[in-house]
C-alpha cells in the first residue's frame, strides 16, 4: 500500500505536465492562426508591414504550414508596400527563408523576395 500510492501520484503529475504542454502548443498555434487573420485582414502596404511582424515572429517550422494560406494575398500586396517597410520586409524575408528548412516553402519566399526587389 505504502508503494502504491508515490506510483499514482507520480502517473498523476505526469499526466498534469502532458497537459499543460498540450493546452499551450493549442495556444501557440491559435496565435498563429490570428496573426495569419491580421495579415489577410489587412490590404495593400498593411499587409506588407503585417507580413513582416508575422515572418519575426513565427518559428521556422511553422513556415510550410502558414505560407500556401497567405502566399496568394501576399504576392497581390508586394507591388503595393511602402518604400519604409520594404528594407524590413526584405530582411525578415531573408532571415524566414534561411531559417525554413522546407526547400519549396524556402524557394517561395525567396521568389516573394525577388519579386518584391523587382517591384523597387
């Protein structure tokens, strides 16, 4: 009896811990998707600037899934950026696409990139 009960409370603290890392990777990922929200709510050198913030502050590994949902809004807004925000767009391209270890995903901002330089 003596043995049974430090073996429950282990499997019960183990049990806490698994959830709690479940509740706040379901968090991050919420965080995400509102900041891909704020990208596509906004238009035209917005959008640009909020692609920005979203590239700071999104991990690499999160890149494959995010992109293909803003790749097509970003592309429209690219032409429209302000001169102000395209030196800080382009450096947040660059460090995005060197840290995705996705090759297509990594290819596609760097592709966004050259076009955003073309548009210069």
């Amino acid at each position: 009896m003596r043995l049974l009960l430090p073996i429950i409370l282990g499997l019960l603290a183990v049990v806490i811990v698994l959830m709690i890392i479940a509740w706040l990777r379901g968090r991050r990922r919420r965080q995400g998707d509102d900041a891909v929200a704020r990208v596509l709510a906004r238009h035209g050198a917005g959008r640009c600037s909020e692609f920005a913030r979203l590239l700071r502050r999104l991990e690499p590994s999160a890149l494959p899934t995010v992109w293909p949902r803003i790749d097509e809004a970003v592309t429209a807004a690219l032409p429209d950026c302000a001169p102000d925000v395209k030196p800080e767009l382009l450096a947040a391209i660059d460090v995005a696409a060197a840290a995705c270890t996705h090759r297509e995903t990594s290819r596609a901002l760097m592709a966004a990139r050259n076009r955003l330089l073309a548009g210069e």
